[in-house]
C-alpha cells in the first residue's frame, strides 16, 4: 500500500518515515510494531493489526510511516543498530585494534546466532531486509564500514597494521570477509561452525593488516 | 513427491538419484530438464511436465530420480561443475599461485555474473539450491575446497606462500571470503562493484598469504 503525501515532512535520512522523528507516538508506534512482529511474525502483521494493537487508526500509522516495509525498516534498524553499537564499544573500550578485529568477528558471529535462537521471528525480519535489500541496509553498511575504517585508521597510527594498502580498499574487502557472519542468510547456513569460522576468517583478515 | 523404493540400487555418492550413472536415459531426463528449466523455471515444472516432453512416462523418471529437487540438483550439479571445472583449469594452467588466486576470484564473479545477466532462469535454481542447502552443495564446496588447497600447497611448496598456519584453517577462512562471489544471493546484491571488490578481496587474501 503506498499513502499519499500529507502535511508532515519527510525526514531525508530516514526514507519512508514521516513526521518529527522524536515525536512519541513514532516510538510508540515502534514498540507495539516491534512486539507484534515478534509474535505474529513480520509477513502475517497488517498495518491495520498494528493500529488495532496500539489503538490508533492506519491513517494516523500512515503519518509516520508510509507503509509496512518502512516501519519493518525501523524496527531492523534498531535492531542491527544494538549490533553496532556492541561493535562501537569494543572499539572505544579495546586499547589494541588487533584484538578489536578478533572481538568485532566474534560479536557479529554470536549477536547474529543470538537472534537466531532466540528471537527467531526477529532474525527473520531481519532476513527479509537482506532479502529484499530494504532501506535501514545502507545505514547499517555504512556504520559497520565506519568501524571498520576506525580500527584500521588506529592500528595503522600505532604501527600494529600495514599502511601500503589504499584504506578505502582495505575496508571494503574487510566488510566482505565479515558477510559470512552478518548476512542472516549465510549465518543460518552456517551456525555449526561459526565460532570457529569467524576466528579463522579474523586470523586472515589479521595475518593481511601485518606490517 | 517421494518415491517408493525400486528395483536400481541407490548411488552412493549421489543421493536422491537412481539408477545407473551412465545410463543415456538419465543425461537424456537431465538434458531435458535442463531446456524445461530454463524455459519454464524451476517452480513451474513438474515431473509430469519433464516426462511428457521427453516421451516418458512420470514412473520412468523417478526410477532416475527419486523426487524433482533430485533432478534439480543433478542439473545445479552441472551448472556448478562447470564452475569449478573452469577454476581447476586455472589452475593447471597457472604457473604461479599468486596469480591463481586472483584468477580465482574473478572466474567466480564472472561467472556468477554471467549466469545472472544471460541465464537468469539456470541462476534462479542455482539460488534456490542455495536457500535450501540442496544436497549438491556438498560436493560444489568440497570442489571448491579441493581447489583452494591445491593453490595453497603449491603455493607454500613455492615458496610464494606463508606456511605458518594450518593449512585446512586458511583454506576455510580463503572459502568464506570468496562467499560474496559464488554466493547466488549475495551477488546478485553486489553485482554494481563485483570484478572491483573480487579483486580487492583477492588482494586482501594475497596479503594474508604473503610469507
């Protein structure tokens, strides 16, 4: 279902989110969309389901977000949002960016198996947005291929990484090497051995950063 | 649909296929789904359909196959095969194994590439083996593994690589850094910057085996 345009503006970073992006009735919005698609599952969720939930008409629903996918978009968002916030921390909290490698592999491999076993109907919304290539996907590339490029910058000032290397390059092909254990997809595929895995892919990814 | 058990003997290294290996009829159901596949894809054909366009009753067929994802497979197997036949070729015909790796990574992203723009019913299939882990992935990725580690040995016996590392280690990690590449999902979501970021993958892993 596409509304029509109406009096609220739309926010440029957000695409597919209308009105004052703090207003609380977005949050809420959120929070009930959140909880029903945890329950009901993201494709059997209408939005009419959710104005029922939360007591509000679609019409007003469709003042904040113009459809189903745009508030799927937000609630992936915040979720992978959690996931690099954890790999903020780690950067800020870990003095070596050689050990902030091995740690970002391992807390991408277990965050995204978490989801998977237990928050199953989560994980799948999450699946969907990989799928259908949603909106909230260039936010979250964009966030991981800044933490990348951060702990490359550090190790490379502190001399514990090889500098010859363009850095735009150098993260990029890192982000690739990462998809195994953030792409819910090849996750799923490969949840017997990902623990194991992803330090093996960290170790390569090390072995290329040394001087 | 399951068939019941018949009078062949189940192949071995085939599961979920009948029958003699060598047996014409069989290439000849294959060649057929092949075409079928192609034109019709692989959802909207049934055993039914694949047995009225050779001539063959549906029963024939399944003394072959023991189900329609059995002949979907064999054709993946195909497909894939001649893949991993190209790479194999690469490197037999490479003298040197820094250059194999890069020619390793670029076959997989054309290819990939290829089958997306110029076959994209034989790509749906490839996909949908994929998603639903058919049972021809085992042996596309024991190949690929095969192949990784005949470079990596060659290349440690030259000299060219480090020799440090367990052996069947970096071949796991070389295998989850080429995903992007031979992953039907996750190339055709990156089809804009393929060749570029095989290559700054292939780079990224040629450092890490630098000795």
């Amino acid at each position: 279902m596409v509304a029509t345009v109406n009096e609220f503006d739309q926010t440029a970073t957000n695409p597919g989110q209308r009105g004052p992006a703090e207003h609380q009735r977005r949050e809420q919005i959120l929070r009930a969309a959140g909880e029903h698609f945890r329950h009901y599952g993201y494709r059997k969720t209408t939005v009419a389901d959710l104005a029922k939930a939360i007591g509000l008409s679609p019409a007003y629903i469709y003042k904040f977000f113009v459809s189903k996918q745009a508030i799927g978009e937000a609630v992936c968002a915040l979720c992978l949002g959690e996931r690099t916030g954890a790999l903020r921390k780690i950067v800020e909290e870990t003095a070596s960016p050689v050990e902030s490698i091995r740690k970002i592999y391992k807390s991408l491999a277990l965050s995204g198996a978490r989801l998977f076993f237990e928050d199953r109907k989560m994980h799948d919304i999450v699946t969907a947005s990989f799928e259908e290539r949603w909106g909230n996907l260039e936010a979250y590339n964009h966030d991981l291929i800044g933490i990348i490029r951060r702990v490359l910058i550090r190790g490379r000032e502190l001399g514990e990484f090889e500098r010859k290397t363009s850095l735009e390059e150098a993260c990029r092909a890192i982000q690739h090497t990462m998809q195994s254990f953030f792409h819910p997809i090849l996750l799923e595929q490969n949840l017997d051995h990902l623990e194991e895995d992803a330090t093996a892919v960290a170790n390569l990814v090390l072995r290329s950063l040394a001087p």
